[in-house]
C-alpha cells in the first residue's frame, strides 16, 4: 500500500548536497565568508522543507505508516534490487528535525568559530556533505542506503576530525576513528548479509512487516541483530569499540558538536530502534544491547569524573549518555532511547558549542595576553568565566541542568523515561544506570564549577583579555539553551499528568518490547524521587569538593592514587589496545614486509623468476652458432622426430 | 612385367638421405647445393612412381613444377654463392657465420 504526501522528500537531501558541490567546486573563489553562509543557508532550507514535511505528514493522519518515495533503481542484479529511496515516518522525521535543526545552529555558530580560519570552504563543504549523507542514513527505506549514509557520516567525521591536518595528532585521530569504525562496520556488512540470506531483501518495510510472520529461527534474528549492534557500537562509541571518540575531539569544536555529539554517534541509536522488530525478537541481543549501554553509561562517567580538558569530560559524557539511550532502546523502550536522543542532541551540542565558546574566549585571551605555553582547553586554567562570558555561561547552566537530570529540564524527562523502563527490565541495569546518573551529576557539575565559578586561575594580564564571544555564536547558544529547558515538554510522561506526546508519535512506529514489566505508580514514584535524589546529590557533592572546600579534592585523590590515576589514564585501555591489538599488528606486518615480502614475494618470485630466466638463457643461448649447418642439423634431427612420432602412433 | 612401386621409392630414400647427409656434413657451400638439389630430384623420383602406381597424373605435374623451382633457385642459388666467394673468399660454411654477433 503506497502512501502519498503531495510533498517531495528529496528536496530535503538536495540542499545540503547542492552546498557541497558549490562549496566545493567554487567555495575558495567564493571566499570565507560567502561559502559559510551559504551552506549555512542550505542548511536552513533543508530544516524549513523538515519542518513542511512532518506537518504535511501529521496532517495526512497516518498514524505511523511510512511514506516511501522511489527517486530511481540502483543496483538491480538478479533477485538483488536495491532502490535510492526515501521514506518518512515518526521515527525518520524525528531525527530529520534533529539533524536538520541542530545542524543549522552549528552551521551558524560555525562561521562565527571558523573566522579568519583559511580552510573555511573546505570545512563547510565537508559539514554540507555531512549533513547529506546523515539524512541518506535516516531517511533510507532500506539497509544498504543507510550504510551508504552510515559510511558516508564515517568519511566526513574522518575528514572533519583531521580537518587540522598538518597537526599529525590530529590527523591520526582522525585515522584512529576511521580505523576503529571500520571494525563495527565490518559487522554492519556480515549483519546485511545475512539479513538479505534470512529475507531475500534488505527493504525496511518488508524486513519487519516479516520479522513477525515468516519463520525465520530466532537464533538467525540473534545472529543478525548482534551483527548490526557491533556496527552501532562503533558508530555510537560503545564498549570496546569507544576510543576513538574522545580522540575525535581533535577536531574543530563545532564538529564535536554536531557529529561526535549530536547526531552522527547516535546512528547506533537510530538504526537498532529503526530495527526495533528484529530486537524485539531477539532477547538475548536486546540484553546485550543494554548491559553493553549500561557498563557504557557508568564505564565513561567515571573516566569524566577526573578529566581536566574540558572538551575530553564532554567526550566522555557523551560515551555515557549514549549508554543511556543504547540501555532504553535494548530494554525495548525504543521511544524513550529516541526521546534522549533527541534531548541529548539539544544539551550536549550546546555544551560543546559553549565549551567552543569558553575555548575561544580563553585562546585569545592567551594570545592577547602573549601566553603561549598554556592549554586554552584546561579547566585547571580557568574559572570565574561567568562574569565575563554571561551568555555562555548561562546557556551552559540550562545543559548542565538538563544533563543532569534537575526538574523540569529536557534531560530529566528522557532519563527518567530510560532509567523507569530498565526498571522494568532488570533492576541490575537500573542500577548501573542510577549509580551512573550520580557520577554524571558529579563530572558535570565538576566541570561547571571549575569553568565558571571561583576565582580566575591565570594572571591579571590575561583576566583583562577575557570577553565573551560573537553574535554568530552566542545565539545559536540561547537558542539550544531554551531548546534544552523545554525540549522534555512533549514528553512528559503520564505519571507527572502530561500525555507524553512523543512516545506516542514514535511508539506508533517503534512498538515497545514485551519484555519490559509495567510498573506500578507506587514504584515509578519512587524511582522518580531517587532519581531527583541521585542528580541533586551528586551535584551537592561537587559543590561541597570544590565551593565549601568541605572535601579536599587534592587529599582525596591523593588517598585515592591508585584509583585516581587509573581514571587519569582512562582505564589505561588504549594502551591495552596498543599492546594486544595494534602492537602485534604492526610486528606481523613488519615481518611480512622485511621477510614475507622482502625475501620470499621480491625474492623467491619476482628476482626468482628473472635469475632463474637469466640463467637458463645463458646456458641456452649457446645452441644459437650461427652456423647454418647447425641448424640445418637441428631441423634434420626435428624431422626425425616427427616422422618417428607418426610410425609410432 | 611391371615395376614394383617399392623399387624406385627405396632408390628415391637412398638419393634423398644421401642428400640430407650431404647438406649436413659438407663444408662446401657448392657442394651442400648440389645436395639440396640431389634431395629435390629424389623427391621427384617418388613422385612420379606414385603417380604411376596411382594412375593419376597430378605427381607428374607437380615435377614439373618442382623442376622449374629448382631452376630458379639454382639460378639464384648459384649468384650468391658467387657474391659470397667474392666477398669472403672461401666457401667453407664454418667460415661463414654471418647469423652470429
């Protein structure tokens, strides 16, 4: 049954994709300023047509049925058919409002951050192709056009992260996601596989519609699922597969945002709650999908806990908060993993956008002041930022609350949402996650405090240099502020005497699970209460750390070393990783090129084959006389043979 | 009475292989001519006794054309094996190994 809308889906990819072909062909003739705008434009233009679309679409009353719109076939082999197509449905158009939302708050904040930067075409012409190969992700009607999405946001944050790439750390860290994402893409693949072996084709619709009905074993629809979850673990940076994105923070700071942030590290979210069919058959894949969110969620909020480069605390924070949405959609409250995805992507791109800011406003600072030495990054150099960067720090207050939970702010709702569902899941992983919602209190308000409170740690010269950032950039700033208080509202759960809204727009696509007990309101009270308990106490304890000085931090870590300094190195675990996993790599390869290579491949065969060719045309070479009896001789004797050969046979 | 077939095919072998001997053991480039030409003739020989013995003319007319062959390379034949004397002054093949180098 094909469903209209009146309305074209791929305007909504062709702005951002007419951006990157301008900006790249003509962005360096266009000039800074021009090609920032423009695909800033473009970007607008796709989030106005967004914004059309679903009310066109709740208009049309379809209650959660995709519209599906074939542009054209593109790889039609045999049974194999695979079309460019686009479909809008709840989930999709959530997420495009996302993308395409947020995206153009950083494209705006981006020409405030690049300016005077010389590769600025080349950055939006990367952020335009971003911003097109993630709406192919989720808007694709099948799994391969969404891993030409999902491969295609992996090139970008590649590209955007080494986007310095005369820095050579920065350009291996861009090659460190790029490496590391593409172990989780490798299950991706053998999870389509085997999905097109169980289906017979890779099409959402007729997958899940399916899923269901045809009688594929359980252990297929396991196997298939985890495969895909390995893909998400990459992408959305899960144990063991997170490390390369606290690297990603290499690059510019507006990219942290909006891809290591925002949206494309929540693809993994996406994609298993768009496969929500299969996992909802699958029970072992969906206690994988949340045990490996909630160690996640915990893993990652004590490495923040001790951080001191503020980009890396976010880094972190973000590993963890993903682990929250991948715990909500693996217990099968996909709606709710969605809802903190979309939540998340509101106060977390705006944390990054205003640690941007704090950044920006510490380096020139430093550069006025003529200090060279000092890490413009380091909350240890900081402090007492209020007074002078007021509307940073203000709209860093309204993510900070809603990160951690306080009433009333977006992420309370969503992780309350999160954390009820697990409860009916398995109380373990409510654990997990509530122990981790006090560390997120904690790192979070850590972070604040050191940054915009206290006194100013570097000296007057420098305190007299600090002042707060553009327009360009502090807009974009109120507005994910605002966005970050009320963006909880259209989900405000039953319990508290909303309606939640959005759990009903995306339930009607992304069912939730048997497997989650229903509650009774005595309990779902409670856990509300502990979780308000939880975020104001975690923050009291930072408070009574590093405002009342009640708990010497310095003594605490000192009584701590050993811990500390196991959370200081990140667990140690890219060392692990080096030590199990790259070392022995680069010693095989080495062996295979110094010996493999060296000796047996250039030496056995191709210098083999040419002394062995050498030598026997010497000795050969001598039957040539040039004396024509010889020859003659030879043919004579040649004769012979044949004639021989037919009185034989 | 007639001829067996055998008896001028066995003299034709005889004349042919005294040829090729020649042309392999000789030295003398007029001497290993001669030989070519004796292993044309032999050739001939049987020829026509297949013909013969066939009843069919097509070998004879084949002589023909094999005798006229073998005039027109004695004619060429011979001139260089005059151009060669006079440019090396010997017609000792060994001596002759223009192929070489």
């Amino acid at each position: 049954m094909e469903h209209t809308l009146h309305l074209q889906i791929w305007p909504v990819l062709l702005f951002p994709l007419i951006g990157f072909v301008i900006n790249g062909l003509f962005g360096n003739k266009l000039g800074n300023k021009v090609a920032g705008w423009f695909a800033t434009s473009m970007v607008g233009l796709s989030f106005i047509w967004g914004v059309v679309l679903f009310f066109k679409y709740q208009g049309a009353g379809l209650h959660g049925t995709a519209v599906e719109q074939t542009l054209f076939s593109w790889i039609a082999v045999g049974n194999f058919n695979v079309n460019v197509a686009y479909q809008i449905d709840p989930l999709s158009l959530v997420m495009l409002l996302v993308v395409t939302g947020v995206g153009f708050l950083i494209h705006v904040y981006s020409n405030g951050y690049m300016k005077g930067d010389p590769g600025t075409p080349r950055y939006f012409t990367y952020l335009n192709l971003f911003i097109f190969m993630m709406l192919n992700l989720i808007l694709a009607n099948n799994f391969l056009l969404m891993f030409l999405g999902w491969e295609g946001v992996g090139l970008c944050s590649y590209l955007l992260i080494g986007f310095w790439f005369e820095d050579e750390a920065k350009a291996t860290a861009g090659k460190k996601a790029f490496i590391v994402n593409r172990v989780g893409d490798f299950g991706f693949l053998l999870g389509m596989f085997l999905l097109y072996s169980a289906f017979g084709t890779l099409h959402f619709s007729s997958i899940f519609s399916e899923a269901n009905t045809l009688f594929v074993d359980t252990g297929v629809i396991t196997a298939i699922t985890l495969l895909l979850f390995v893909g998400a673990m990459g992408k959305s940076a899960q144990i063991p597969l997170y490390v390369w994105l606290p690297d990603a923070m290499a690059g510019p700071t507006p990219v942290s945002a909006l891809i290591h942030a925002a949206t494309m590290v929540t693809a993994g979210v996406y994609m298993v709650a768009r496969s929500n069919a299969l996992y909802s058959l699958a029970p072992i894949s969906q206690n994988v999908v949340a045990w490996i969110g909630a160690i996640t969620a915990v893993f990652a909020a004590t490495i923040a806990l001790v951080q001191n480069d503020i980009k890396k605390v976010l880094a972190y924070s973000t590993i963890s908060q993903l682990g929250y949405m991948f715990i909500g959609v693996g217990v099968g409250a996909y709606a709710a993993g969605v809802f903190h995805l979309m939540t998340h992507a509101f106060f977390k791109a705006l944390l990054f956008l205003a640690a941007g800011s704090v950044i920006h406003i510490m380096e020139h600072a430093f550069h006025d002041a003529g200090i060279h030495d000092k890490d413009p990054q380091d909350i240890r150099n900081m402090g007492g930022l209020h007074k002078y960067a007021p509307f940073t720090a203000w709209s860093f207050y309204a993510a900070w609350f809603a990160i951690i939970g306080i009433p009333l702010f977006s992420g309370f709702f969503s992780k309350d949402e999160i954390l009820a569902k697990s409860f009916g899941f398995n109380p373990w992983i409510w654990a997990l996650g509530a122990f981790g919602a006090i560390l997120t209190a904690f790192y979070m308000s850590r972070l604040t405090y050191l940054t915009f409170f206290g006194k100013f740690k570097g000296n007057k010269e420098t305190e007299n240099h600090l002042h707060e950032s553009s327009k360009v950039m502090t807009v974009p700033l109120v507005v994910l502020g605002v966005l970050s208080v009320i963006g909880g509202y259209i989900g405000i759960p039953k319990l508290l005497g909303g309606s939640n809204h959005f759990e009903h727009f995306v339930a009607s696509v992304a069912p939730e699970a048997e497997s989650i007990h229903h509650l009774s309101h005595g309990t779902e009270w409670m856990l509300l209460l502990t979780s308000i308990v939880l975020a104001v106490g975690g923050l009291l304890i930072a408070l009574a750390f590093y405002h009342w000085k009640k708990i010497s931090a310095e003594k605490t870590a000192e009584r701590f070393g050993g811990i500390y300094r196991l959370l200081l190195d990140k667990y140690r675990v890219d060392e692990l990783y080096n030590f199990m996993i790259v070392q022995p790599i680069v010693r095989g390869s080495r062996w295979l090129w110094q010996y493999f290579d060296a000796k047996f491949i250039d030496g056995f065969f191709v210098n083999g084959i040419a002394s062995t060719t050498k030598f026997v045309g010497d000795k050969v070479r001598k039957v040539q006389t040039g004396v024509i009896p010889n020859y003659a001789l030879f043919i004579s004797v040649g004769t012979l043979f044949i004639m021989l050969y037919f009185l034989i046979w | 009475m007639t001829l067996p077939v055998t008896y001028p095919i066995v003299l034709s072998l005889i004349l042919f292989s005294i040829g090729v001997l020649g042309v392999l053991t000789r030295r003398n480039a007029i001497i290993i001519f001669m030989s070519v030409e004796l292993m044309l003739n032999a050739v001939n020989l049987a020829f026509v006794a297949f013909a013969r013995q066939f009843g069919s003319v097509d070998g004879q007319v084949i002589v023909f054309f094999v005798m006229t062959l073998a005039a027109a390379e004695v004619a060429v034949g011979l001139a260089i094996i005059v151009a060669l004397f006079r440019n090396k002054n010997t017609l000792n093949v060994d001596e002759i190994h223009l192929l070489k180098n």
